[in-house]
C-alpha cells in the first residue's frame, strides 16, 4: 500500500547492472510510519535472483543480524532496518560491515532522522571508512498527498464507501499525510458503527489510532514531568504554534520554557512544523496527549490559550471560543462565538458562521440574552448564505420563546418565513410566517417591516394571486421609504423588478436599469445583484434569451463583491434553463448533475438543475429518469416548486404519460396544473404546460375545456411582451385545431393547423429556441402529411367511376405531391436537428414517420434485407428505446408498430447482442 521510492530501486540496481559494478550504499531517512519497512520489503525483491543473496539486519532486535563474515561471501543485497534502535556496540559491527562492501553488492539502511542520537548521523558519531569506489546516497521518505490518500480511502473502504473532498482533505490534515497514521485511521472508520459515510465530521470523531498514540504518549511522557507541560499546551492549542505562544500557555517561566522546548524536540515529542512554528508532526496525535492531562491543569491550560490565542491578529475567534468554553469560561465562551461569527459573516464565510452558531444555540442552558443576540446573527447568515435544516428547527424553537423582545422575536420569524419560502420551497408555511412577521414588525422596527412586506411581494410562490402581490408591493414601497433606508428601498426594488418582469410589464426594464448596481454599501450591492438576478431569471421564462447573458454576469459577479452566495447559486440554476431552451445540450446533464451534488444539502436550490434534467431524459427517451428528476428524485413536494418551473415540469409529465397512451390520467394532471397558474394569474408563465395541457384535454374528448384554457391564455396575456408565451399560445392553437380536424373527420383542416404549427416554429426560431422550433415543424409536416394520405384516398376513390362524385372534387395532385414533398423535407429536416441536439426519442419518432411515407430505395431486391448477426436498424431503434426503458407498448405508439412486432424486433436485438436483459442490452449496442 506504500509506493517504492523509484529512485531508491534504480539507484541498487546499478550495483547489480555489471560484474564490475561498484558497490552502491543508500541512507533512507523517514519519520515514524512513513513506510521505511515497507520499502526494504519491496526493495528486496532485487535480490530475487541466484546470483544475488538478500540479508536482513533488523538493528536492536535479538537475531535480527546476520554474522560478519557471511555478509559479502557473494553478492548480495543488505537491508538494514531501524539503524535508529542500535546501540553503539551494534553500531560499530555495522560500520565494520558496510566497510567490506564488495562490487556487485548494495545496501540499503533506514532510519528516524527525529530518533538518531546524533543528528544527521545515522552510523553514530565515529567517522566511517567508506570504500573509494562506493556510491553513497540519501533519500527522503515524504507524506502522502490527498491524491495518493484518497485512492488509499477508495481501496480499503470498498466500493459501497466514498469518501467527501472535505473528508479526503481531512484525512490529511489530521495525519499530516503519514501513511502508517491513514491506514490506521481508515481502519477504525471502516470498523466503526453506525457505518462510515465518509464526512469530515466523522473523521475529526474518529479518534486516534492506537499505535500512534502509544508513540506520542511513550515520547511525551519519557520527558521530565518539569518539561511536560510544555507538550500539554502544544496539545491544547492543537496547531502550529510559537515559541512564546507555547510557553505562555505551558505556564513555565522564559529560560524553563525554552530548555523543556529543546527536550520536546530532542525527544521528538513535539517537531518543528515551520519557521519557528512547532507542534505535532502528525496533527491527531495531540489528542491523545491532551486526554491524558489532568482535568484541573487541563482547565487551566485552556484559560491561558484562550488569553494567547486573543492576541493573534487576525484573532482566531472561534478557536478562542472553544477554549474559554474548555476552561468552563461561559461568558467568554459566548462573546467569542459572537465575534467569530461576525468576523466571518462580513468576510462572506456564511456557513461557517451558520454552522458555529447552530452548534451553540443548541446547548442546553444558553442565558435568554445571549440567545437574543446570537439567533439574530443565525437567521441573517442563513438567509444570506446557504442554509441547513437544523437553523430552521432552531429558529422556530427561538421564535417561541417568550422572553425574547418582541423585535428580536419578529426579526426572527421574518428570517424564519424567508428561509422557509427561498431556500427550503415550504411556500404555505414561509408565507404564513411572514404575514406574521410584517404585522408584529409593523409597530417595532420598519426597516424589518418592510422586508417582511417585501418578501411578501415576491411572486414565484403558488397560492396568493398577482393581485395579492401588487397590493404588498404598495404597502412594502411605503414601509421603505418611511424607514429611509437605502439597502430596504433597493431590496423593494428587487422584488418589484421580479414581479414587473414576471408579468412583462412594459415599465420592467426601466426598473432594471434604477438598480443601484455601483453603490458602495454592501448591503445594497447584495439587493441590486438580487434584482439583477430576479430580471435574469424572468428573462428566460419570458424568452429574452439574447439579454440573459448581460443580466447573469453582471448580478453574478456583484454577488460575489458583496458576499451573497445564494443568489450566485440562484443564478447558476438560470443559466441552466437558459441553455436547456436554446440548445446549449452538449455536458448539460453534467453539469445539472453537479449543480445537484454542489447543493445536496439544500435541494431546492437546485430544482432548476433537477427539472432541466428531466427535460433531457424525456428528450432522450429515458423515461425512468425523467420521472425520476421530474419529481425532484424525492427531495420535496413538487407541488411546492416555484409557478413557472412547476408548469414546466406539469407539461413535461403530462407529455410522458400521453405518450404512455395514458390519455386520462394526462387530463387530469393537466386540469390540476392548469389551476395553479390560473389562480397564479402571471400568464407567461403558462407557456411550457399550455401546449401540452391542450393536446391531453383534446385528445381526452374535453374540447370544451381545451378552448377555455386557450381562450384565456390569450386574454391573460394581452398586448404583453412575453415572446416565448405568444410561440406556445400558437402552439397550443395549432394542438386544438389538428385534435379537432381529427376528431370530426376534417382532414381538409389540417392543413390550417399545419400554417399555425409553422407560425409558433417561426416564433420559436427567432428566440432561438431550436427544440420547440424543432418540435413544431415536425407537427406540422406530420398534419400535411395526414392530409396527403387522405386526399390520396380521395384521388384513388374519384378514378374509380363507382366512386363518391364529391372526392372527385379534391386537390391537384401535382399540388398535393409538392406539398407532401416539402413536409418530408421538414421531417427529414426536425429528425437531423433531433440527433444533433441528442434528442434520441424525437429524432427516432421522426424517423418513423418518415418511413411510412418513404418509399423503399431503387435497387433493393423484394423482400426483408438480411442482416446476419448485425442489428437491422429498426432493431437498433427499438433496442436503443428498450434499454431506456420504454414499455413495447410505449415503443410501438413512438415507432408506429405493433406491440408484438415490438416484441420480436427486441428478442432479435437480444439474440444478436447476447444481452441477458432489455437494461443490458445499453451496453451491449
């Protein structure tokens, strides 16, 4: 597990490459379990052969060395281990050995540099007469890297296991990378119950392997019990340290002080860690030294490093904490957290202030002032940052308190409401909270008053209706500017920016550009990145692509200036959507994927990310996965995603489940999403469920319905600039048209529906949207190409003198074929955009329709080709949606076929591949 040094293999080697090689001696140094026996073990394997003997010496042990005059009878190989553990007698056979080396002999000699006793002088401190023609060398051991031990936590944790970043990182900083220590650690994190789920936390809890602690403590206590303390405070200070720091909170006196520092470091107890920094070499160790002292000495040690520690500049605050706290000093306990946390909060650490404050608001028995102070602080980082779940169970258990001042109690519950709504999706209960909040603020504090009214302005939540929000947006302007703060007036600003843009009010962008974008307060520049976002955002639901980029960067990096990362994570989720709709699919799922995995522990964060996602696998026909990330892979209730991106979803899944041939069920889902925009009463927002809600509605038989929602995505929009809604509001006006020509046996309609499909293509190319550009071209070549079919019935009907008189009347047939032509043309056209964009299902459902109207290739003998052992193409297609999949059922409604024809071109697919299942056979094609 420990890698040879190759440069100690190449160098021994050349002792043996010739018989009139010189002998070759190699000195390697390495602290305690850096692997020095390890590497003899490997190194031996150069004296594998007849010609080569290989002679263990293990130094100090009773046997452990061959006699003298056996050494150089032939060639050979010496390894020489732990020179360190030899005594002087030893030391002087050695020296006599190594001076009889031979050529064509090598020896290899470790040691612990820290143990020697003489430093730098491995063979002791008589001079050795070394052969001329001998090669002397040195080498050093060195620590493991993060790379090298994160494939170690790989190999000895299994594959069920993985180990974080943050816990990799961990392991080395708590080992100093020394190989013996994280194999040892990684033991007792493998052995340990409940089971490892490799976190940093659960490496910091792992405690200290045995063998290290009996070094350390066998090396602290062989010291003077005059020079321990010395070792005490480098324990409890737990880092490197200076000299003076050491001997302030050792407790010894200048001159005693410095001689138990000498001893520390002769004794290698302690090492020195860098320039005049010391410490210990393996950082894990000072916890098992600091559980052996004393609990009265080890109280007073901590007083005095909280004493030091204060005196750093910059001062380590939460360090200083846990040292008054250690020392049982509460109220300097307290102070410290709150300096940490705000020395952290304004340096834009958030969660590192979160997570502090957490920790201490659940202790037990934390004084109602302290607590009044320090949830504030709480709520403020973890609106600003990014949240975990237990602030909130904090803060809704602080907000009950009784004892808190009404101000401090209505702050918090308007942080409380704000966390609830924008970082957890838990809109109902946000939205209660803050009604709650602005009316005991209203009286109190109207700074907060209004933050509260205009959270209440912010649209994106279901349930209140944009009239509910307009009328909060009155009373949120009036509250900030009575409060005739700057920051408040720009975070009303915000809200009206996303509202105004929400419904593409024409005075939107003039609102955009009054955002205070180069203010110096950083409490405005948050706000104004919000609004910058909040416009970005709107921008891609409205179809504005080309002026998202501008708005995103700007807000981003403003975001960024002033400390805001969960509006830099909001604008992440943005951009995903805008490169969803514009075709931007090359690595997309990756990066939807990693977006998730960067915000695990705030999932909603990240519902653009999971919803994009889903788009991509209805896409691409992987159904199970579409689901699957539809529905937020369970993460929260879908039904509380923000309006716009819950449409999106509803439309996404009612596509799927037509396309399951579940006609009913998508109506229902369908009626079911519909309300909740209705009631919503932001129309744009209608734009990616209407088509689709329209088709099911059509498709169920309720036309009655379908043109209702229709008419009043029309009337909702009215005159308003919102491009992507008018090209579904054609769109959906086309679905209605075919489904009716269909259902009333009107295929002299189709053609009209076809115009209306190739209105909302028009619309959707100049957004760019090239997939509902892509999408709509194929509905109308497949309504002309329905009309063709029956009018080729009429024709071959009117030729017939039995036939009907009133068929004779149809269309040119010249026409008819040049119109026919062109549809083809488009579908050849959609199904080639399909696979460029990766759209697998599309380009293979297109195809197929082709297929029906293509007529079989000049040249081609009658009959089925023959394709042996090689998939036909239609077996590669079915068995491409198979493995997705894809019911035969599902595959048969894309294809065209029958389900039993499905079911034979998979068993063929099968047979050819030799897959052992329909899952299998994605790796088999």
């Amino acid at each position: 597990m420990i890698a040879t040094c190759g440069s100690a293999r190449r160098s021994l080697a050349r002792a043996f490459a010739a018989p009139d090689a010189g002998p070759v001696l190699l000195f390697v140094e390495g602290a305690a379990g850096l692997g020095k026996t390890h590497l003899l073990r490997e190194l031996a394997d150069l004296a594998e052969t007849p010609d080569v003997a290989g002679l263990w010496w293990r130094c100090g042990a009773e046997g452990g060395r061959p006699e003298e005059d056996e050494v150089w009878r032939e060639p050979a190989l010496l390894l020489v281990d732990d020179v360190h553990r030899a005594d002087e007698d030893e030391l002087r056979r050695l020296r006599r050995v190594l001076e009889g080396m031979e050529p064509g002999s090598a020896a290899a000699v470790t040691y612990r540099p820290e143990e020697l006793p003489v430093p730098g002088m491995p063979l002791g401190s008589s001079a050795m007469a070394y052969p001329f023609r001998l090669t002397v060398l040195r080498d050093r051991l060195a620590p493991w890297d993060e790379e090298r031990v994160r494939r170690v936590a790989e190999e000895m944790l299994g594959e069920g296991e993985s180990c974080t970043a943050e816990a990799v990182s961990a392991l080395c900083e708590r080992t100093g990378g020394v190989p013996r220590a994280v194999v040892d650690l990684l033991a007792m994190l493998r052995e340990q119950r409940p089971a490892f789920t490799g976190t940093a936390a659960e490496v910091a809890a792992a405690g200290v392997p045995a063998r290290l602690a009996e070094l350390v403590l066998s090396r602290t206590y062989a010291m003077s019990s005059a020079h321990r303390p010395l070792v005490w405070a480098a324990a409890v200070l737990d880092g490197p340290a200076a000299r003076d720091e050491l001997l302030g909170v050792s407790g010894l006196g200048a001159a005693p002080g410095s001689d138990a520092l000498l001893r520390a470091l002769e004794s290698a107890a302690l090492a020195e860690l860098g320039e005049g920094r010391y410490g210990f070499a393996v950082p894990l160790a000072a916890g098992a030294v600091r559980d052996t002292v004393p609990g009265p000495v080890r109280q007073d040690l901590h007083r005095r490093a909280a004493n030091v520690l204060s005196r750093r500049q910059p001062v380590p605050w939460a360090a200083v904490g846990a040292h008054h706290r250690a020392a049982g000093e509460y109220r300097g306990w307290l102070r410290a957290v709150e300096k940490a946390a705000e020395s952290a909060a304004a340096s834009g650490r958030h969660q590192e202030a979160i997570t502090l404050l957490e920790r201490t608001l659940a202790t037990p028995g934390i004084p109602p002032q302290a607590r009044a102070r320090l949830a504030p602080l709480l709520a403020r980082n973890a609106v600003t940052g990014l949240r975990s779940d237990q602030t909130v169970e904090v803060l809704a258990q602080i907000v009950q308190d009784a004892d808190l001042p009404p101000a401090v109690r209505g702050e918090l519950r308007l942080d409380l409401g704000l966390m609830l709504s924008n970082q957890m999706g838990r809109f109902a209960e946000g939205w209660r909270v803050l009604e709650v909040a602005a009316a005991e603020l209203r009286e109190v504090r109207s700074v907060l008053a209004a933050r509260a009214m205009a959270a209440l302005v912010t649209p994106y939540w279901p349930g209140a209706s944009l009239d509910v929000h307009r009328g909060w947006l009155i009373k949120a302007t009036a509250a900030a500017d009575d409060s005739g703060d700057d920051a408040m007036r720009t975070a009303v600003l915000a809200n009206h920016v996303g509202l105004a843009m929400s419904w593409a009010d024409p005075e939107a962008w003039d609102l955009v550009e009054r955002l205070p974008v180069q203010s110096t307060d950083p409490a405005c520049a948050r706000q104004a990145a919000r609004g910058l976002c909040n416009a970005a955002d709107s921008a891609v639901w409205l179809g504005f692509y080309r002026r998202v980029d501008g708005l995103l960067t700007e807000g981003r990096e403003l975001a960024t200036r002033s400390g805001a990362p969960y509006t830099e994570h909001s604008a992440s989720g943005t951009r995903l959507l805008q490169e969803w709709w514009t075709g931007q699919w090359l690595g997309l799922a990756k990066r939807c994927e990693d977006f998730v995995a960067d915000t695990a522990d705030m999932p909603f964060l990240a519902s653009d990310a999971y919803v994009v996602r889903g788009l991509l696998a209805v896409a691409q026909g992987d159904w199970v996965e579409a689901r699957a990330w539809l529905s937020q892979r369970g993460t929260f209730g879908t039904e509380n995603l923000p309006v716009p991106l819950g449409a999106t979803a509803a439309g996404a899944v009612i596509r799927l489940t037509l396309a399951r041939q579940e006609v009913a069920g998508a109506a229902e889902q369908a009626r079911a999403a519909w309300t909740v925009v209705a009631e919503k009463g932001v129309w744009p927002w209608a734009a990616e469920l209407a088509p689709w809600a329209v088709e099911a509605l059509a498709r169920a038989g309720d036309t009655d319905t379908a043109h209702t929602m229709v008419r009043d995505f029309a009337q909702g929009l009215g005159d308003a600039d919102a491009p992507a809604a008018r090209a579904a509001l054609a769109w959906s006006r086309a679905v209605l048209a075919e489904n009716e020509a269909l259902a009333e046996g009107r295929p002299d309609r189709l053609p009209a529906a076809a115009e209306t499909y190739r209105k909302a293509a028009a619309a959707y190319a100049k957004l760019p949207r090239p997939y509902s550009e892509a999408l709509t071209t194929e509905c109308a070549a497949r309504c002309v190409l329905a009309a063709d079919a029956v009018g080729g019935e009429a024709r071959a009907h009117s030729a017939d003198p039995a036939g009907p008189k009133a068929l004779a009347a149809s269309a040119s047939p010249a026409h008819d074929h040049a119109t026919a032509a062109s549809a083809i043309a488009e579908l050849e056209s959609c199904a080639q955009h399909f696979t460029d964009l990766g759209a697998v299902w599309d380009a293979t459902r297109a195809r197929a329709l082709l297929r029906t109207r293509q007529p079989a290739r000049k040249g081609r003998p009658p009959g089925r080709p023959s394709h042996s052992d090689q998939l036909s193409p239609r077996e590669a297609e079915v068995a491409q949606l198979a493995s997705s999949g894809l019911t035969n059922r599902e595959i048969a409604a894309t294809l065209h076929l029958s389900p039993r024809t499905v079911e034979q071109h998979i068993a063929g697919a099968m047979r050819k591949t030799g897959a052992l299942s329909r899952r299998d056979l994605a790796h088999r094609l």
